[in-house]
C-alpha cells in the first residue's frame, strides 16, 4: 500500500512558476513508476508527466517546454515543477504511482492560472 499526498497548488498569475510535491509513504517507492495527471472542469483526466523507476521522463505535448517531472527516492517525493503557466492549466493536479498491478492516487491538489 502507498499513500500519496500532494503539496503545492495555488493561484498564480500567467507566465508564473508552481512546483508541485508528492510525497509517497512506504519503503519501495523507488520500485514505482510516478505520474501526474491534471483534470480540468467538464474534461476528462489527463496525463501530465511520467517517470519510470529509472528516471526516464515523457511530458505531454501540452506542456513540454514548460513542466519538468523529477523525483528524490531519498525522499519518497516526485516533483512537477511548472513554469510559465497558462490559464488552460488550471485543473486539479494528481499524483499516481503505479507498479505493476498496483496503482496509487493521492486526493489532489488545486492549480488555478489567472489570465
């Protein structure tokens, strides 16, 4: 079992930088694949970033250039750091850790993007 708790949203004008946190509870997280996903009112949820257990990272195309995923397995803790955001990124932001069979949500953090 992993427990996932996000950190980090808020509001924040166009053009600025969040760094989100996640961090995860138990003695295998550097075993898990870690994600962020975002879900935006009236939309489905999305796939942000990803990083293996081995620290290769894939971004959408929505944000490449822009967010950066990362992770401390000292720390048990993935990062998203996001800059020059825009409106459009406003959504709650979702921490997931998957291994396996097994996937992980944490509850969410609020990202707003004011115009």
């Amino acid at each position: 079992q992993v427990h996932l708790v996000e950190s980090g949203g808020g509001l924040v004008q166009a053009g600025g930088s969040l760094r989100l946190s996640c961090a995860a509870s138990g003695r295998t997280f550097s075993n898990y694949a870690m994600a962020w996903y975002r879900r935006a009112p009236g939309n489905q949820r999305e796939l942000v970033a990803h990083i293996s257990s081995s620290g290769r990272t894939t971004a959408a195309d929505s944000v490449k250039g822009r967010f950066t995923i990362s992770r401390d397995n000292a720390k048990n803790t993935v990062y998203l750091q996001m800059n020059n955001l825009k409106p459009e990124d406003t959504a709650v932001y979702y921490c997931n850790a998957l291994y396996g069979a097994s996937n992980f949500w944490g509850q969410g953090t609020q990202v707003t993007v004011s115009s």
